[in-house]
C-alpha cells in the first residue's frame, strides 16, 4: 500500500526502525548530521533539566547522543528498535511497560521513521504518569532541510514520514496531552561540509532571534493531562443519592463537559 507525502506525491510505505536504525546512525554521524544533533542538545537538554520524576526513558534513531544526560532523574534507560549502546531492544508500537508507569519520555526522530507513528505516540502516552512530560523532537517538512526532500536525494533522513509541529500536536490532543511553546533550530542550507556550515551560521542567529518558523527540527514539550474524581461525603440519613463527578483538568475534557452542560441546560 501506498502513501502519500507532502504536495501530493506517492511514496513508499516505510520499512521497519530496525531496518532503517543503521543507515540513519550513520547519517547522524556525518558532518550535518552531527550539527544537527549538536543544535539538537542545546535545545533539549535545559528543557529536560527542568523535568522531575523518578523514571526516565529515552528512545530514538541516534545512540551517538543522550538527551538525558543532563537529567536530575536517577533512574534513566534507554530503548532502542536494535541491539547495541546500552539500550533495551523493544517494538515501540508495543512498549514492554506498565501503563502511567514512565514520569518522562524523551522520542527522538522516532516518529519520523516507524510505519506507524500515531501507534508510536499513543504508546508513549500509555506509559507516561498524570502530569509525566513527553520530549518530542522531530524534523519540520517545511523547512530548508525539509525541503530537500524534493530533490529526490538518497540520504536516510529524507525518506521518512512529514510530520508538521502542528499536527502532531493535534495528535498529542487527542491523547490528553497538552503541547506547549515548540522550540525550533538549524535555519541553515543542509550542506554536507563543514566549512559552508560554518559559514552559514548567521543564518541560525537570524531564525532564532527572529523566531522563525522555518527550522529544521522542532522540540515539543507535552504534559499529560487526566480527569481528576472528586471525593463526595456521603449523608446516609438523606434522601438524596451520591452522585460522583468528574472533575476535568484537560482543556479537552474540560470543552466537552461544557457543552453537555450546555446542552442539558437548554
């Protein structure tokens, strides 16, 4: 079966994370690979700081980085959809995890290249606590790096899936999870050399001072949000029944309780 990309054009369904995990490790290592993952760290690692919890876990496409090493969770592991670098080999669309068991999930490009990527998210969801954060990273189609996709070129990154920030976010929605600010790096031509890189890095001051949303990856920080029960006394010498309900703390919930409401009102 066939899908389709940006502008109409047909592709190939993508192969297996594990089929794809070595030619992209080795793209990551090349010289544009590498800026992007030192851009990368410099965005993520303070948003990953602020994080707290008791469980971390941290997946993605390039085991050469650790989003998590600045992390002030003790307990930090990593998965991976291979063998190899400390991590825990594992099929992402089917987590070997308790449910609300993970306070922080960090997804690196994962979503980019697995076949099924709201399967992917839904089980980062799964195992995320109430109130756990998700560290989403991935790469933006419209961008000049994204963009380069058109010139049909054979390098791995350009063969994944073209996730905007704002779909994904919608998909975070549906999942009870609330998307906040999307952090935004690599502005720049993706060159393979490192003196043009280098001479293009005005281009990066530019995007982020001007906060343009053209980057090439995008960071999105999500916080699972659940509806609260709110505990009722119950007088057992009134007549009236208990009735329990249900307190919504996501703006989700929170719309849809209102128009019942409104509804009923009527």
């Amino acid at each position: 079966m066939e899908r389709k990309g940006l502008f109409g054009r047909r592709r190939e369904v993508l192969p297996s994370l594990a089929q794809s995990y070595a030619e992209l490790t080795e793209w990551f290592s090349s010289a544009l690979g590498q800026e992007l993952l030192t851009q990368q760290l410099a965005l993520a690692q303070p948003l990953v700081e602020r994080l707290f919890g008791y469980h971390l876990m941290q997946a993605g496409v390039a085991p050469q980085v650790d989003f998590a090493a600045c992390s002030r969770i003790n307990h930090r592991f990593r998965l991976s959809p291979c063998l190899g670098g400390g991590a825990a080999q594992v099929e992402f669309d089917q987590l070997p995890l308790p449910s609300e068991s993970i306070d922080v999930v960090i997804l690196h490009h994962l979503l980019d290249f697995a076949p099924h990527p709201h399967q992917v998210l839904r089980e980062a969801a799964r195992v995320l606590i109430p109130g756990g954060h998700l560290v989403l990273i991935g790469f933006n189609p419209f961008s000049l790096l994204g963009m380069s996709r058109l010139l049909r070129s054979a390098s791995p990154y350009q063969r994944g899936n073209q996730l905007r920030a704002a779909r994904i976010a919608d998909w975070m929605h549906l999942l009870d999870l609330q998307a906040g600010t999307v952090e935004r790096g690599f502005f720049r031509w993706p060159l393979q050399h490192r003196e043009l890189l280098a001479k293009t890095s005005w281009m990066e001051r530019m995007g982020a001072r001007c906060h343009l949303p053209w980057g090439g990856f995008y960071v999105i920080v999500a916080r699972k949000e659940v509806v609260h029960m709110r505990t009722l006394k119950i007088n057992w010498g009134s007549d009236k029944k208990p009735v329990l309900t249900a307190v919504p703390s996501s703006p989700r919930v929170a719309a849809r309780h209102r128009h019942h409401r409104h509804r009923r009102d009527r």
